[in-house]
C-alpha cells in the first residue's frame, strides 16, 4: 500500500485544537462573554500534565475542569495552557498540554469537540510540529472596535462528564483511516 502523502486525520485534528487554543486564549486575554463557559476534559496522565498528587490519586485517567467562575491566571500557549482553580478552598496551579485535553466543551452554546489523544490514537497524530502550528492570536487590544478587554470571570473546577453539550459534538473518528 502506498504511503499517504495528505494525512487529513491530522489536519482535521490540528485545526480542532486549534479552536480549542483560541477560545481559552480569548479568554485568558478578555474574559469569559456573556453566559459562555468551558468544560474541559484531559488525560491526567498524559507527558507534561502537571496537577497536585490529590487530584491524581482521584482522578487517574480523566478529570474535567470548568472554567466559568473561579479561575485565576489561565495563560495560553501553543503547546498548553495553565490555570489556576480552587479546591476545597486552596488554590491549585494546573498545566494541560492541549494533546491532551479529550472534550472541550462550551454548554452555553451547545458546542462541543472530542478528542484523542495521542496516546490514544497510537500513531503521533498531534507532534511538535503540529502543536507549533496552531494559530497565536493578531488581535491587538488597542485596535479593538469594542474596547479594552473585560476583567476575566473567576471559574471553579467540577469532576465529571460535560453534560448537556452532547449533541454537537465533532467526532474524529469519522476522519481516520480504519
């Protein structure tokens, strides 16, 4: 059989983490609009995941984030992004290469993407070379038609499934070779 020369699988995967890296780096920059919210569901053991001992003896596959009241200092980059969430009252730094997360979803609208991760797909399907190509942001703030950005809305953590945002959801699936 032939090498492939266009791996679609790929680039369907990049661009979807692509929109991933940009919603969260919107809202690290202006903060959450309106009634939008995040669930994000991540391999816990996935390289480069970096959360408090606790969480990982709770949660040793999966846990799901939500970013919607309590959250602190989310910065974005093209590999990861890094939160800060409050549990049980104490503030915890978490660090989520974005290969790792596996859903992202926004109930607010109804809007949801599932992934795999690399690990999972078995075949690098997100590399380095990949990650470096999402997207960064041109937006300039001081060019800004609305203005300044607002104050971002704190946003607490929840453990569990992303409920109520199922019936939009990307399935990669439909793109690989079987």
């Amino acid at each position: 059989m032939p090498e492939e020369e266009l791996r679609y699988d790929r680039m369907v995967e990049r661009a979807l983490r692509g929109v991933v890296h940009d919603a969260l780096n919107l809202v690290a920059s202006r903060g959450l609009p309106g009634d939008h919210h995040f669930y994000i569901t991540f391999a816990t053991t996935f390289p480069g995941v970096e959360i408090p001992r606790f969480l990982l003896d709770r949660y040793p596959r999966e846990m799901t984030i939500v970013l919607q009241y309590q959250f602190f200092g989310l910065d974005v980059s093209r590999e990861e992004f890094a939160v800060t969430l409050s549990f049980g009252g104490k503030h915890e730094r978490l660090r989520i290469p974005l290969a790792a997360v596996t859903t992202f979803a926004d109930p607010s609208v109804n809007f949801a993407l599932q992934f795999q991760t690399v690990e999972d797909a078995g075949d690098d399907l997100l590399d380095e070379t990949d990650l470096a190509a999402f997207p960064t942001p041109e937006a300039d703030a001081d060019n800004d038609p609305d203005g300044p950005p607002p104050p971002a809305d704190p946003a607490g953590p929840t453990t569990g499934g992303a409920g109520g945002a199922g019936d939009k959801v990307v399935t990669l699936d439909n793109f690989r070779k079987k």
